[in-house]
C-alpha cells in the first residue's frame, strides 16, 4: 500500500458512460490482478475505489462507470492533471490456483480487472477463456483488447444485439479447471451457482478508506467477517455464504 | 519547542491521537507510518461481547465529511485482550487508551475491568455516546444521571484514569459533562458523531442499512470546536476535544478553546497518514502563531481581554 501522486495521461470513453483513464505514476506497489486504487477526488470527502484493469511499467490503466458525482468528477478531468491515488489496496486474485483452463467472466465494470489477469495467466502459459457480459452492443468494450492477448473470448448480451445472447454463465464452456469473475452481485451469485469448480469472487462495497481501518465495508464469510477493502475484494468460492 | 501535554496524569509526547474506530487496534497503520510517534491513540471501540456490527452500506458521502453506521464491530473484549494487544505490543511500546462501550452499566463495567488488568491501556475512553447501536451506546450519554451511573460503575472497577466520550445529540452537553465530572470522570472527551442521514435518490430509500448514521470530518469541526468551548468553562477535569480535527491549525484551535489533546477521526480515512503529518506540520504553525509550549495555550481563547 502507498499514497502517491499519478499524472492523467488520458483520460477517454470508451461507450456512453463508461470512460478509461490512463495514469502515470509509482505502481510498484501494485501487486496482482484484482486489486484497486482509491482516488482523491477535490470537493468530495471519501476517496473512490477503482478496479486497476492494466499496469504497464509506470503507467496504470483504470476503467470507471459514471455512476455518481466522484465518478462524474473524474469524467471531467484533463490529460496533465495530477490524482492523490492510494495504491495496491487489496488482495487480488490468485494466480497459482487457476490450473491449464481457467475461464474468467466479467460484467460491465467488473470486465476491467480481467485484462490484467488474462494478461498474467498467459504469461504463465495457461489456457484462458474470458465470456464479456454485457447488456446491450452498446455497453461492450475490450473485446478486441481481450482477443489481443491471446484469451479465447466470447461476449455475451442480455438482449442479443451482439454475440450470445443471454448472461455471462450462458457462456461457459464444458471444460474449464476454475474461474475468477466480477461483476455486479447479481451476475456473482449466478456465477456461484452455475460454476462446477472452485474459484474467485471480486466484490464491490462501499468503501470508507479502503485500507482496513473501518470496518466500513465489512461481511460475513464462512471464516468469520473479512473487510472487502483489506481482506478482499477477492474472496474465495469456498468462503462466500450463499 | 514543547509538545508534551499531560493527559489526566500521564504525559504523552504530543496531543494528537487517533480517535476510536479510525485507526483499528493500531498495528495495521505500522505499514504506513511508525506509530510510535503519536501522543497515544484511541482503539476501536471494544464491547463484552463480539460484534458483527450493522449490515451494509455503512458509509456514505457527505458535504464536508462522511456518515458511518459501522456499529462497534470488535471481537469483544476476550480476543482484543488475547489478540489484538498482543499483536500491538509487538510494534507500539506507549500506552494507548482503550475504548470501551456497552449496552448496559455491567456491561460497561466488565470491560473496563477485563482492560484495566492490561498494561498497556492507559487511559479508559468510555464512549455513551456511539449513534449507531440500539438499546444503549448514545443512550446512556443523552442522561446526566445515566452518564453518572456509567461513570461510577467504571470507576469503581479501576485504578486507570476514565475519560467520558460525550456525545453532540443532546440539548445541553455542560450538563452531562458535569454529571460525568461530580461522578468521578477523570477527564472528557467530545464530541462523538453527529447523526445524520443521506438518501438514495435513484431508490428513494435511506442510503445507509441503518438508516442514520454519524456525520464526522471537517463539516463538524466548529461544532465540535463550540461544544470542546462550552465544556472547559463547565469542568475542572481534562477536555480532549475532536470532531472534523484534520491539520495542525485545528489542533492549536481545539486546544485554545480547552482541549489539554485532541483526537483525529475521519482524517484517518482518507490520508492514512493523517495524524503523522500533523504531528510533523505542529512545531511550523506554533511558530507561526508565537507558541513555544502547547500547555500554555490550553483554554487560552477564555480569558478575557
């Protein structure tokens, strides 16, 4: 964990409401997919937590969904601007657990931590196949970013204006040695119910500082309550109480 | 240059302390700074028996601050005593001051007890006053005769200096404060949060799980400021005031208006090292401002002329 100071590099949508920020800054503190940063954003008090999608040497990719007023600020904001970040916050997903075939599924926001974990699990020379799910045509990006690496990549939409219709577990295929996801908790306990192997839930909470001191954002697990913040966002299939 | 205060008989090395529930039982902040340098710090709020605390969301936005319904998560006073101090002893070697809350006098009592044993706690923060529990926590800090009961049953079980953690949700603080101080209190501490509330405009429902919430940072701190006033000119005993306390100017003003320390919450939060660099930032502003030792400036803002 350390609090630095990242540049805008660009700042750019990617559909409607979903925009990519790239950031340029200290990420050595940034140490597997799935974990996130948190964002302090002028006129507001709480920082805002945001999935990192990509690291590429000092430069950090971050995918956000306009969805409130910290979200809107930072639609706003311009190539050269300096952001109070938090860094490394969270415990990511684990790469050692994936097996040959790993399938991992990602819904609308929750699509972004999946690059940088496809990224990684090829470098290990594992098998990936990534499902996108989406609502609707208009709502898809990455995909071709996802092919690009090499994944076998499907997307999914729930009207069927674009690839399979259906969610994101209509997609997955017979043989796969585990999964990791995220996405909204609908789609997550889908996902727990549909999957026949062991595997990893990132989760989305409402956060007070995003390092553990709060308790702001805790829940109850199978091992007694764990901070989405500190102890998570990763949790594993085996710990989550549905 | 002087920072050193005395804090109901003991001295620390400067007045700034994490408040209750910003800074866990301390340990995790060691990967941030070295702890060591704080006057001493406020753990989080530790009940008889293990809490889960308030469903979720617990945390919302507010202009100037943020709302908390965290509602005492702890793992009660058993495992705080076998685990979290024991894993403190390893990093921090000052005294901390435990705080303590319950949901009846023997409750209250209990706790205190069990933490009085422990010598690593230094000063009692008893907390009548936590907004986000029911049937007892703020109850018991809205009543002058209430907070005297509490107060007598802490008492009455340690040798350790109590300090009443008042709460802002009431008609007249001075009151209850004095009640705290003619029941033995050895010191004060104001003000817990606010209650507050936000609600989701897209479902048209309280954005909180609990509904309220305690408003804390900034937006608070003239309230506080107002409130830390009022009770030094009420009591003879030790004020520590907080309440929105997020940089060195704050803490010089807290202590004008009374407070012999001062505690830093929602700061915490959202720069972990928040209380580091007022500590840091201190000597720079009592320049600025003529000041050599910060016993000198404690109430200072009531005399007159």
């Amino acid at each position: 964990m350390k609090a630095s100071i990242f540049e805008i590099i660009e700042n750019s949508p990617l559909t409607k409401d979903v925009c990519m920020m790239r950031l340029c800054g200290d990420t050595s503190n940034i140490t597997a997919p799935g974990q996130f940063v948190n964002i302090k954003i002028d006129g507001l008090y709480l920082r805002r937590p945001i999935s990192v999608c990509d690291v590429n040497g000092d430069e950090l990719t971050i995918i956000y969904k306009v969805v409130g007023s910290g979200t809107a600020a930072m639609k706003e904001m311009c190539t050269g601007c300096v952001l109070d970040l938090l860094t490394g916050l969270g415990n990511g997903y684990d790469l050692d657990a994936s097996g040959e075939k790993p399938v991992l599924l990602g819904g609308g926001v929750g699509v972004p931590p999946m690059y940088l974990l496809t990224k990684k699990l090829i470098s290990q020379g594992r098998d990936v196949s990534v499902i996108l799910g989406f609502n609707t045509k208009d709502e898809i990006f990455f995909e071709n970013e996802f092919k690009a690496l090499g994944a076998h990549t499907f997307v999914t939409t729930v009207d069927g204006s674009y690839g399979i219709k259906g969610f994101a577990t209509d997609a997955l295929p017979d043989d796969y040695t585990y999964f990791y996801t995220c996405g909204p908790e609908p789609m997550l306990k889908a996902v727990y119910k549909a999957t026949k192997t062991s595997g990893e839930f990132s989760f989305e909470q409402r956060m007070g500082c995003g390092f553990g001191a709060c308790m702001g954002c805790s829940c109850k697990t199978v091992t007694g309550y764990k901070r989405i913040c500190k102890d998570g966002p990763v949790l594993r299939k085996e710990e989550i109480l549905w | 240059m002087n920072l050193k205060v005395k804090l109901c008989g003991k001295e620390i090395d400067n007045p700034v302390i994490p408040a209750s529930g910003t800074f866990g039982y301390g340990y995790e902040f060691m990967q941030w700074y070295d702890i060591n340098v704080l006057g001493t710090f406020s753990c989080k709020g530790t009940t008889k028996d293990e809490r889960f605390g308030n469903p979720l969301p617990r945390i919302a936005e507010a202009p100037g601050g943020m709302l908390n319904a965290v509602g005492l998560q702890n793992p009660g006073v058993e495992k705080v005593i076998s685990k979290e101090l024991p894993h403190l002893k390893e990093v921090y070697n000052k005294k901390i001051m435990a705080n303590v809350s319950g949901f009846s006098i023997d409750d209250y009592a209990y706790t205190c007890e069990k933490l009085d044993k422990e010598d690593i706690v230094g000063w009692l923060e008893v907390n009548i006053s936590c907004p986000n529990v029911h049937g007892g926590g703020m109850s018991f800090g809205t009543d002058p005769s209430m907070a005297a009961e509490v107060t007598k049953a802490v008492k009455a079980v340690t040798k350790k200096p109590v300090i009443m953690k008042l709460s802002p949700n009431v008609t007249d603080i001075k009151a209850i404060a004095s009640a705290c101080e003619k029941a033995g209190a050895d010191g004060i501490s104001l003000i817990n949060t606010l209650m507050g509330m936000r609600i989701n405009l897209k479902t048209k429902r309280p954005l909180l799980a609990n509904t309220t919430g305690g408003y804390s940072g900034p937006g608070i701190f003239p309230v506080a400021l107002r409130m830390v006033y009022d009770v030094y000119s009420a009591v003879e005993i030790p004020v520590v005031g907080m309440g929105g306390v997020s940089t060195a100017d704050d803490v010089l003003e807290m202590m004008m208006a009374g407070a012999t320390a001062v505690e830093v919450g929602a700061a915490n939060l959202i720069d972990p090292c928040a209380c580091k660099n007022i500590i840091d930032e201190l000597p720079a502003a009592m320049e600025k401002y003529g000041i050599t030792d910060l016993s000198d400036i404690i109430g200072i803002a009531h005399k007159q002329g």
